[in-house]
C-alpha cells in the first residue's frame, strides 16, 4: 500500500490514492504538528500545549486525554497509521516521498522551483483549528513558498514575459511589502519593451515603501531601476547547444529505457552521471543527443554540450577549465566576472549552475581527469558523457551509471536502412542489404553512409559488390572499426571531383568545426562553389552542420581525411595550408584592429594568398563574436603555424589573438601563445616581433600580477625598441613600467620614468600616440601629487582626442579618469563627475570592465561626497560585482562603502 501525507494545503492522508478520513479537532492538530516535524519525537509536553493552545485542563487529564487522542487518531489511519510512541514523546515516521512538504524541500534544493510549487494544494492546514499552529509554525512554511515563487519567477523571466507580468501584478497587490516581486514586474515590463510603465512601477513602491516603512528601495530594486534606466535588455541566459539530433535513429531502445530510468525524480538524491563508451563509430554521441533532447524540456535552465575532442588525432583534447569558462559565458556570466586561476574558475563553475537544472552533454571524453573538473555543483542537473573508454574512475567514486553500445544487431541495422530508404528497396534485395550490414560491421557511421549512398537510387546490390571490391587491408574481425576506412574511401569515390577534393583538403583543418569561408580558403575556391560541395558531402554524411551555419567531421572521418591529405602533392597541401593560415591570419588581424580601437601599427603584413577568404569584421561586437565562435580553432591553427615553421606569420598571428585573449581573461592560454609566438620572432629574426610580443606578455602578467616577470618583458621590449629606434615603442615601454609602478604603489618611481621618457614624445608623428603619452604622464604626475601639471597634461591630451574625434580606448579613458582624480582632490566634484562619466563610457565601449570597477567606485564617491546617496548605492552594486569576481582581496572597501550608505 502506498500511503501519502500532505500538509500544503489541507491536512490529507490518501492509501493507494484514497482519502483516509483523519478526525477533526485535536486529532488533525496533532498529526499536522507531527507531520511538520517528521520523523522527530516531540515531547509530550509541548504536543499538550500545542493540542490544547497553551491552554490544557489542570492535573493529570491533559495527558490521558492525549492518549486517547493518539488511540482514536491510530484507529482512524488503520494502515495508514505512522505515529510512533518513546519515552521521549511522539513522533510521525514516514519515507522522504510520503510527506509533501519533504518533497517540496528537496526539490527547491534541486532547483526545481516550479515541481515544487506543484505541490501546493492552497492554505496551508487550512481544515486544522490551531491558532498557535498558524502562528507559530504556518508562517514559516509561507515564506518557504514565497521564496520558491521568487526563484521560480527568477528562472522564468525572459522565457514568458507576457504571462509573468499579470502574475506579478497580482503578486505585488498581494505582498506589497516584498520588493523581489516589484522588481521581477519591473524586469518583465523591461523585457515586454515597455519602459515608461517599469518606471513608474519604481516610483510607486518607492513612494509604498517610504509611507509604510519609512525606507528607501533596496539593493534589487534599484538594481532593476538602473538596468531599466540603461536601456539594456538583459540576454536571457538560458543556453541551448545540443546539436542537432540524428535524423534517422534506430535502436537503442534498452539504452534509452536505461537513460530514461536514472532519470527518475530522487528528492536529495546526487548529480546522475551516465557514462555512455563504445568503440569508434557505433553511435555514442548520436545516443546521447537523441536522449537528450527527449528530455531537454525537463532542465528549463538549459542544456549545455562541447566535444571534448578526446580522440582526436589532430588536435589535443580540450582542456576542461577552458570549457568550464566557456559554459561560464553561455550561462550569462560576463568575462570580466570569470576567474583567472582553476581553483576560482571551477568555484564560480559550480556555484553558477549549484541553483539551475541544466543537461550537460560532454561528448568525446579522453579520461577522468578531463571529465571531473566539469560536474556540476548542486544536484538538480544531469551529465552525460561519452566516450570511448570505460571511465571506471567516474563510476567507483561519483556514482556514475555506466551504459555500453554494442554494434547495431541485424535486426536494427535493417531498421536503420528501412528508416533511410524506404521499405521498398531493402525488401527487394534482401540479399545485398545483409551483405553490406555485415561490411558496415554494424556500425552506425558506415550504414548511414551506405545509406547515403543507397538514396541516389543506386542498386543495393551493386553498392555491396563496390564495397566488397574496396581493399581491406588491416581489417581487423576483432576491432569493427578497421572496415570503416573502406566504407569512407568508398563513398568518397562516388562523390563528384570538387566535393572529394575539398573533403581532402580538410584533412588539413585543425577543427574541431570550421566556417564556409575557412573550407573556401583550403580549397581555392569561390564561396558559392564550395558551399554547394559541402552540401554534398552533408548529404553522403561525410560531413554534418554545426550550429551558426559552421560544419565538422566525426573524429574518425577526420583522421581519414588527414591521411588522405598526407598523400596529396606537397606543394598542393602547402599553398592550401598557406590560404588557410591567411584566412585566420588577417580577419583575426581585423578582429584585432576592432577591438584595440587605436589604428595599431603593423609594418609588413603579408598580402593574403590569392583565394584566400578574408572575412569582414565591422564593430568591437563582431569581433568578439568572431573571436568567441572560432576560440578553439584558432589555438589548432596556431599549433599547425608552429608545426610547419612558419616562423613568419607566427608571431604575428600570436598578436593577434593577444587582445581578446586578455579581455576574455584566457590568461593561461595567452602566456603559451605569446611566449611560442616570442620564440617564433626570435627565430625569424624580427626585433619588431620580439618587441610586441614581450610587450603583450608583460600585460598579460601584468593582470596575472606577476610584477617580477612583467619587469623583465618591459625591460626586453624596451631594448627591442631603443634597437629600433622606435619612439613610439619606447613610449609605450615607459608606460608599462609606469604602470606596474601604480600598481605597486610606487608613484615617484612611475613618475621618474616617464619624466625621463618625455622628450622623445616631441618625436611622435602620430597624434593618438602622443595622447596616449600625455595621459599616462598626466596620471603619473597626479599619483605622485603634481595636481595642477596632471591637468595641464590630461587637458592636452584631451585636446589630440577631440582633434582625432576617437570615440574610446583604454589609454584615453586613462585621462578623463586622472582628471576626475585631481578634481575630486580640489573638491570640484561636477567636473570631477563629468570626466568620470567620459571615462566610464570609454570603457564601456572598450569592454574592460576590469578597470571599469574602480572608475564606477571613483564616481561612486564624488556622489557620496555630494550627498547623492542612492546615485552612489548604484555605483558601487554594480563595481562589487566586478571586485568580488577578477579582485576579490579588495571587494571589502566597496562592501564597506555600500554599508556607509545604510
């Protein structure tokens, strides 16, 4: 017999789903109070109190009168009975799924908010009489259903909003005083393009809060008011990456019954982990897509997937705190907020998804160690893993349930055929569709290639005398795997010539996906042209579509397409290999140019080769977006430049990527490149080279704070430019080195340098260059206390800026930043605040919002200095966001500040 207890809502006992009738009165404020404390034996003391609301007859009755309470109360639930008796009292002993309330608070720890409501039945005990029960304990269990709506709504905002604004409306009237709820209606008006009505939602509980409490709105209210203000619709944060499923899948329904089961809701129960292994080819990766999306309407908070490119010949596996920063970013965190060190990283990873139910799929897995750093915190989300390997360490220690894919059964490969071309052809010629079953060694890459093949209207019966011509030599009965060359060399023969070549060609890709441009580049050939042979290879499944119009190659076709590639004329594989390097080399050159914003100046880049594509890119947006969609092939690329000795684009390609590596705090990632790129300009022999790249290192470690290694690559870089008589170089040196002085907090030492560097900035031609001086020399004066020479500087260089009408970078926000200092320090705080503004906007528009943080806490104090208090709590909300992220050792003085302002 199933028995349930229910107390959210009216007290309920159900049998098998039947009512079981509890008695009125004191029976049902005994079993709810037991109920409330399940499995805990309360003191007999306190249920005659609570029984008789604290008013319980004199002597001995109260206590008999209890007992027979209890009697009649057992009597009543028969076998639904589940009080138990001690010497310590009473108690209700029932399972964690009995009791409702105790599946509700499993599944709000889970993150399933809106499960959880579910279970609300309305006013809680509504038909139990108890009026210390509805003081003391009902009021508890109503803000526990509060803060489940407020989470719910959390996760909803964004998805609905035209049905989360009338729910709101009624929620603000019902709890005026809870300002969540206000600004969750003043977000979704936000997001429903209505502004004008968010505002006015501000002002009225703004205007309620002052009359009733006689406060100010707080920290989330005023949150959502600047956001509202801003004009910025917040993205909705809620990733969908899973691929697209196979379209013809068969079989497999043990395995997904299997899937389906560990799915079963658990209240409490850990992270499932399913580590799906299989050879090569047998369909681990289309198992675990179809699956996924069978149940991707159960992780409302998104599902998340990477190719862990654990087998890949050409390519090292990927390193897993990249793909947790990457999840990081497709979860909504901002780059400024994402941790540099592991350690940090993986928290952030964690806590971020601790509160959301998200599917992660982590295809492709090499070991354990690659696997482990990306489980999730919390135990509402679910991972799926594939691999080639048995990940026995997942198992033995996080519980992993482990799910192994045999080759198809001829039962289901038939199937698979049937599904791909029709009933009719494998009907007809039974014979050869077990011929080449048995070829295909019933793996599913090579029938659904057969299959490709077959839906030309080719016979089957000469597809399998073709396939059993094909050379096998190796093929191993015990390893299925070695037949599939076969079937690729097999299918490429049929393709037309200019589809055959341009999948050879790819052999030369890095991967792990590649653009049509990029294909266009190794193949010599127009766009047009070569986006239709990609079509066909997508249709002989030798290549699939990826997401953002980009397309890959199984890793096993991608191997057979290198060691095709390798047989190639070398001078054919080097000129293609060459318009491929061009291809990243100059729109990441582009991407470059966007986002430094300075007109960087670049002697000697090479032409591109000729039908090398070279991609547009328009803004600072675009570039980033380039950057981000070709992160990981661009590291490929680069290993291959390095592979080859192509010394000469090397270190400028390693430049290239120097920016958004930094921005994007990939600092890791750009210590290894830049210092291979050094290498490489060493090699070739370009001083030019080793004088940017030591340069870029030095930044690099300058936010690493690794003062001692910045000082020698400054000092390096400075040689390089006084070599090269290079005025604008040796500035920029001067710059560094008095940066890291500020950061150091030696002023005058700053100060001396850049005193010492100033007459050759009467050399500079370039203007922007020259500003870009004035402005360090100006800060510089101002740290070491030369209050009005840092005005006469900055204003100077304010003046170059407004002549080159330059809309923002780092080194003009330096200005406006130091000139907002000095104003501060002579108590002139409008012109303090206005050059503030200038800086802030700059940053903006430059997206460091490292330095963004201080400026905001700078501005912050000018307007606590003004008595603009509420102006100043804004400020400083959104800096410590930042602080408590990139600085956290600092985030105390912003919390300090905001505590000032209570």
């Amino acid at each position: 017999m199933i028995v349930e207890y229910r107390v959210l809502g009216p007290l309920e006992v159900l049998a098998d789903g039947e009512p079981v009738a509890v008695p009125a009165g004191r029976g049902r404020v005994l079993l709810a109070t037991l109920l409330l404390r399940a499995n805990e034996f309360v003191p007999v003391d306190e249920l005659v109190d609570r029984v008789w609301d604290g008013e319980p007859p004199a002597g001995d009755r109260a206590y008999k009168t209890l007992q027979m309470t209890v009697s009649r109360l057992r009597q009543a639930l028969g076998e639904a009975n589940c009080l138990q008796t001690s010497s310590r009292g009473y108690s209700a002993a029932v399972s964690p799924e009995q009791l409702d309330l105790t599946r509700f608070r499993a599944l709000t720890a889970r993150g399933d908010h809106r499960a959880a409501l579910e279970l609300w039945r309305g006013p809680v005990l509504a038909n139990v009489a108890s009026e210390s029960l509805h003081r003391d304990d009902v009021p508890l269990l109503v803000e526990e259903h509060v803060v489940a709506l407020e989470r719910r709504i959390d996760q909803d905002l964004g998805r609905d909003t035209d049905v989360l604004v009338p729910e709101l409306r009624r929620l603000v009237n019902q709890y005026p005083l809870r300002e969540t709820f206000w600004a969750q209606l003043m977000l979704a008006l936000h997001r429903s393009n209505q502004q004008a009505e968010a505002l006015a939602v501000y002002q009225e509980v703004r205007d309620h809060l002052a009359d009733e409490l006689g406060v100010d709105p707080g920290p989330r209210l005023r949150e959502a008011h600047e956001l509202v203000l801003s004009g910025e619709v917040p993205a909705v944060s809620v990733p969908r990456q899973l691929p697209a499923g196979v379209p013809h899948f068969v079989g497999r329904e043990h395995e997904l019954s299997r899937l389906t089961e560990m799915l079963a809701i658990r209240p409490g129960a850990p992270v499932l982990i399913s580590a799906i292994n299989g050879i090569g080819g047998v369909g681990k990766t289309a198992l675990a897509l179809q699956w996924a999306h069978q149940v991707a309407d159960r992780f409302p908070d998104g599902q998340l997937y990477v190719d862990l490119r654990g087998f890949d010949t050409r390519a090292e596996p990927l390193d897993p705190f990249t793909v947790a920063r990457d999840f990081l970013l497709a979860l909504g965190v901002a780059a400024k907020d994402v941790p540099a060190s592991e350690e940090a990283l993986t928290a952030a990873y964690r806590s971020a998804l601790a509160q959301r139910q998200v599917l992660l799929v982590l295809d492709n897995a090499r070991d354990v160690e690659q696997v482990r750093p990306l489980l999730p915190g919390g135990s509402a989300n679910l991972v799926l893993i594939t691999s080639r390997n048995h990940l026995r360490g997942l198992v033995a220690r996080e519980g992993a349930q482990p799910v192994a894919l045999d080759v198809l059964g001829e039962q289901a490969a038939v199937h698979l055929l049937t599904e791909r071309i029709g009933a009719a052809q494998v009907v007809a010629e039974p014979d050869a569709v077990s011929r080449l079953i048995e070829r295909c060694a019933g793996l599913p890459l090579a029938l659904g290639i057969v299959a490709a093949r077959a839906a030309c209207g080719d016979s089957l019966a000469v597809l399998a005398d073709e396939l059993e011509q094909e050379r096998l030599d190796g093929f191993d009965i015990d390893d299925p795997t070695t037949g599939l060359r076969a079937v690729f060399s097999w299918s490429l023969r049929a393709a037309s010539e200019q589809a055959a070549n341009v999948f050879l060609l790819l052999g030369l890709h890095p991967g792990p996906d590649f653009s049509v441009a990029a294909a266009a580049s190794l193949a010599g050939l127009p766009v047009g042209q070569v986006r239709r042979a990609l079509g066909e290879l997508v249709a002989s499944s030798l290549v699939h579509t990826g997401a953002n119009g980009r397309f890959g190659l199984h890793d096993l076709l991608r191997e057979f397409a290198a060691d095709c590639a390798a047989e190639l004329p070398e001078e054919q594989r080097s000129a293609a290999r060459q318009r491929m390097f061009d291809h990243y080399l100059h729109t990441t050159w582009s991407a470059c140019r966007n986002v430094e914003g300075n007109g960087i100046r670049w002697p000697g880049l090479p032409r591109p080769a000729e039908f090398a594509v070279v991609e547009p890119v328009a803004n600072v947006e675009a570039a980033f977006d380039w950057y981000d969609a070709e992160h990981h092939v661009l590291l490929g690329v680069f290993r291959q430049m390095e592979e080859t000795g192509a010394d000469d684009v090397l270190w400028t390609f390693a430049y290239s990527v120097h920016m958004y590596l930094l921005r994007r705090r990939h600092l890791d990632e750009a210590v290894d490149v830049e210092t291979r790129g050094l290498a490489a300009a060493r090699r070739d022999g370009s001083v030019f080279g080793q004088s940017r790249l030591n340069r870029s290192l030095a930044a690099v470690h300058l936010a690493k704070r690794d003062f001692a290694q910045a000082e020698s690559y400054l000092a390096e870089a400075l040689r390089c430019d006084e070599e090269l008589d290079d005025v604008g170089g040796q500035l920029n040196d001067a710059r560094g080195l008095a940066y890291m002085c500020e950061l150091q907090g030696r002023a005058v030492d700053g100060l001396a340098i850049l005193h010492r560097a100033h007459p050759l900035s009467e050399r500079l031609e370039s203007k922007f260059e020259k500003a870009s001086f004035l402005a360090s020399y100006g800060r510089a004066n101002h740290l070491a206390g030369e209050s009005e020479r840092a005005i006469e500087l900055c204003l100077e260089a304010h003046a170059l800026y407004v002549e080159l009408a330059h809309t923002g970078s780092i080194a003009a926000s330096t200005a406006y930043e130091t000139l907002g200092d000095v104003y501060v320090k002579l108590g002139r705080y409008a012109e303090a605040a206005g050059h503030l503004k200038t800086s802030i906007r700059m940053l903006r528009h430059t997206r460091d919002t490292y330095t963004l943080a201080a400026v905001l806490v700078r501005l912050a104090k000018v307007h606590m200095a003004t008595g603009e208090r509420e102006t100043a709590r804004d400020l400083l909300g959104e800096a410590l966001v930042s602080y408590e992220k990139q600085r956290p050792e600092e985030a105390d003085e912003v919390r300090g500040l905001l505590s000032s302002l209570d």
